[in-house]
C-alpha cells in the first residue's frame, strides 16, 4: 500500500491465516531518510456466548438454554468447546447430565465443522462418551440433548491419553540442557549398530531451533517427526558442531519432534 491511512500515510487491513508475518516499512520515493512509527493491530473478534474454550483434563459446567442452538440436532439446544492437539493422540470426551444428553465432534473451531463422530449413550447410562484418535490439530465438542427443546445443566470433559514414553525416550524443554548415556538396552534406528537415546519436543508456533550434542566420543544426531523412536527423517548432522559434536539447526512447523541422539561409531 501507497496512501491507503491519512494523507501520504500507508495502512493495510487484512484477515490472515495463523504463521509468522513481516512488515517492511519503506518510502514511495528513492533515498529518503526519515523517522517513523509503525503499529501492528490485532482486531480481536467478539467473543461468541455459545463458544469456549476447554483444556486436557477440565471438567466444564455448562447449561442448555435457547440462546444457543445445535447446529447438528434440529430443535435442540447446545454449547461448544474448543480444543486443540500439538500432536496425534487419543481423546476420550464425556458429556454428563441428569437428562439424555448427545455428543458432536467437529473439524475445526465454532459450530459449523464437518461431523467428525457422534454419540448418545456410550457413557453411563444416558450419558455420551467419545473414545477417539485424532490428528494434530483443532477440533470442536457440540454438547447438545437428545430431545429438542431441552434445557438443563452439564458437565463436560476432554481427556488426552499420554502415552509413556519408554526407557530410551525423554521429553526436552526448550533452553534446557540434558545428559544421557549410551547403552546396549537402547539402539539407535536410524544408525545400525549404534546406541541411542530420544528426547522429544513440541512447538506451538513455526521456530527455528538449534539442536546440539556435545560428547568425548563422536556424535552423530537425527531430527524425526512425531513423538519416539519411529518417525521420519526431517535432518541429520555428524560434525556440525565444535570438533567432532553435532549440532542442526533448522526452522520447523508447530508440532512435535524428536532428537535421536547417537554415535558415529
């Protein structure tokens, strides 16, 4: 943009997609020098009374009234939770109530994703339960009535299942520095012959990381996709780092990674 804010100023209005932007400042004209200001706005949309948020392990109260309708159950009253995956997991959603509940699982944030699973009676009794492995992403809990027309209390809850790690697997925070040993118990899948251990991160938004393994010994070290010992090759490095140390260093998506850390030998 030219002169889209007040006289020779310039201004951008734009909807955009969640990731990393840069903003350039420059001047219409060739070798200007000159101060200026520069302002990001963010325009928060108003918050939908029909819509929340709900994390790992929380139970949430709710009610049933006719401000807020089912999208997926004609004549029916609902309220939607919102939640979202860094990584593929198993979720286990129950709605709870003392009238006959039912259950949506949608693609997406709001109420108007694609139907991903539903169910009226998988808990107890009258109660709804969705047991369900889903993929990295953000998805919608619809909890809604059976009957139409329908007004009452409820508990809802969304429950990750955490699979263990294992003894040749560990998580790894950012700016945090472990120590391991090798040894014949844990082996490397990526090096044949070679021992192991797998350190596994996760990333909430695209970063660039720096990986290093430093030892006596000569180092050699794998970047996977995914949480233990399995996933694909993203990178490799011998000596990248100081001597005979190995060290990546790569710009990578939200999600989760893990390190496999190894020898050359």
């Amino acid at each position: 943009d030219d002169d889209g804010g007040s006289g020779t100023n310039s201004q951008i209005i734009r909807t955009l997609s969640a990731g990393t932007y840069t903003v350039e400042a420059t001047t219409f004209d060739a070798g200007v020098t000159g101060n200026f200001d520069v302002s990001v706005r963010v325009l928060t949309p108003p918050t939908d009374p029909c819509v929340d948020s709900i994390n790992d392990n929380i139970n949430k109260s709710g009610s049933w009234e006719p401000s807020c309708t089912s999208t997926h159950r004609s004549g029916s009253y609902a309220k939607y939770y919102t939640f979202t995956l860094s990584s593929s997991q198993q979720v286990t959603i129950d709605l709870q109530s003392l009238v006959d509940t039912y259950l949506f699982l949608l693609n997406g944030s709001g109420q108007t994703g694609s139907v991903i699973d539903e169910d009226d009676d998988g808990g107890s009794g009258t109660d709804s339960q969705i047991i369900r492995t889903l993929s990295a992403g953000t998805y919608t809990v619809e909890a809604t009535t059976f009957d139409a027309g329908v007004t009452g209390n409820f508990d809802v809850s969304v429950r990750v299942l955490t699979p263990p790690l294992g003894p040749c697997v560990d998580s790894i925070n950012h700016n945090i520095n472990k120590s391991g040993s090798w040894e014949p118990s844990c082996t490397s899948t990526h090096r044949s012959g070679s021992y192991a251990k797998y350190y596994t991160f996760t990333l909430s938004s695209r970063q660039q990381v720096t990986i290093d393994l430093q030892s006596l010994v000569d180092t050699y070290l794998f970047l996977l996709n995914g949480s233990g010992q399995t996933g694909s090759v993203i990178d490799e490095d011998d000596d990248g780092g100081s001597g005979a140390d190995s060290q990546i260093i790569r710009t990578l998506s939200a999600g989760t990674y893990t390190v496999e850390a190894t020898t050359f030998t």
